[in-house]
C-alpha cells in the first residue's frame, strides 16, 4: 500500500474558508501536515465563520490566518505566524480567487483590476514570500483554470489571470529548483463549489456537452490531485500544469 505521509510539514492554504480552499486543507491535514486557513476578512464575518468551520472540523493540527494575499505585509505576517506555529513552512497551495465576469465591451477598469490583483498579483505576492521563507525540498502548488486555454466568453479578466498564473509557475519552478522546491499548477475545469454554481445554469448545460466524462467535477477530485503534488510522489514534477477537467480538452 502507498500511503502519502505529510506528518510535521506545515502547509499555508490561500483562500480555505470554503470550497476547493477548504476541501484542500482538509486533505492535507488528513495525511498528517499542519495546515494554515488562511481566509479574507470581511466585514460581516462570514468568511471567519466559515473558516472556523473548516479550521474546527481539523483539530489542533489547523491555524486561522486572515489576511489579504493582494497585501504582501499581510502575506508576510501570514507566514510569520506560520513559522511562529509550526517552526516552518513546506507547502504553499495558491487557490484564492474570485470572478469578476463580464464581456470586455462591459467591463470596467475596476473589474479587470479586481480579479488581476486578487488572483494573479495574490499569487505573485505568496510565491515571493514563499521563495524567502519556505524550506528546502519544499511544494508550491498554484491553482489555474481550464479557462486560462479555452478563453471562455466573458472572462477575458479571469482568463489573463489564470493563464498569467501559468507561465510564473514555468518561471519560479526554474528559479528554485536548486533548493528542490518544486512548483506546479492544476486547471480545473468547472466544480461545483460556491464559485462553480455562480454559472447560470443555461450556460452549465451547454459546457457539460464538452466534458467527455459527461459531469462536472467534485472538489475532491482536485484537492487529491494538489495533495498528490505536495507530496514525496511527485518529487520530480515541477513546473507543469495539470488539467483535472474529465477530459476538456477542445
């Protein structure tokens, strides 16, 4: 039998309140590794809730962290109270992100900017504070979108940033690939998660007759994939994109 073992690694989990994030973190922390929730605040105090949630059903082994990844004071403090839990930081899953759709024609400045600061620039700002503090033979797993290589109508934003998150992954898996840090993206096609059922669902009806397999993802079909690469089995990948879409591929 093949078990992965993350016992004693501490992984940060960007965006875990709910969905992917939290499915995600969930799965680390039952191969053993000490996960950070990391969530945004709002005002309201839904995302604290629902990360409490997450951190809750975990046990000791889950830190809440809140902080803003498009902020790298915010992103460094993070990783100083990762360290200051755990003593160090091995894994680094890049999963926040929001959607901003609209076409180009309606779309305003700020939506654009909104979804590039949140879902590229965030990334940006934690794989920089990753490649300063993460220990060697470390993971970095960044998560992109089948939208990034299909240009899906109305999401030239989210789309850029996606496909943006592609190319610093080819990038930084060079630059710290001395230190034995591996860094990968996943693509997933459309799961059903908070995001997934914002697509009107004349526009999932149509996307479903795309996906050989013939239905939408689970998110635990995804995070199994991104525990795959943070563990010692994918030791040499690096650098590449992994598509988990059933097959969409056109």
């Amino acid at each position: 039998m093949i078990a992965i073992d993350l016992s004693g690694k501490t992984a940060i989990v960007t965006g875990a309140s709910q969905g992917l994030g939290a499915c995600t973190a969930k799965l680390l922390a039952q191969a053993g590794a000490n996960v950070v929730i990391n969530y945004f605040h709002d005002p309201q105090g839904v995302n604290l809730t629902r990360a409490e949630s997450v951190a809750n059903g975990i046990g000791k082994q889950a830190l809440l962290s809140a902080a803003d990844v498009r902020d790298p004071a915010a992103v460094a403090a993070m990783f100083r109270q990762a360290t200051a839990n755990f003593g160090q930081v091995d894994i680094v899953v890049n999963n926040a992100g929001i959607l901003r759709d609209r076409t180009i024609k309606k779309m305003t400045v700020a939506e654009w900017q909104e979804v590039m600061d949140t879902n590229l620039t965030g990334v940006f700002n934690v794989c920089k504070q990753a490649a300063e503090t993460l220990a060697d033979g470390g993971r970095i797993v960044n998560v992109s979108s089948i939208a990034a290589f299909h240009g899906f109508f109305g999401q030239s934003n989210y789309a850029a940033a996606k496909g943006g998150i592609v190319s610093l992954t080819k990038v930084l898996c060079r630059e710290l690939a001395k230190r034995k840090i591996t860094v990968n993206a996943v693509a997933p096609g459309v799961v059903l998660t908070e995001m997934g059922r914002t697509i009107p669902e004349a526009v999932r009806h149509e996307m479903l007759k795309s996906i050989p397999l013939g239905r939408f993802g689970e998110p635990e079909e995804i995070g199994k994939v991104i525990l795959f690469l943070c563990s010692d089995l994918a030791a040499y990948i690096t650098g590449q994109t992994i598509h988990v879409s059933g097959g969409w591929w056109v």
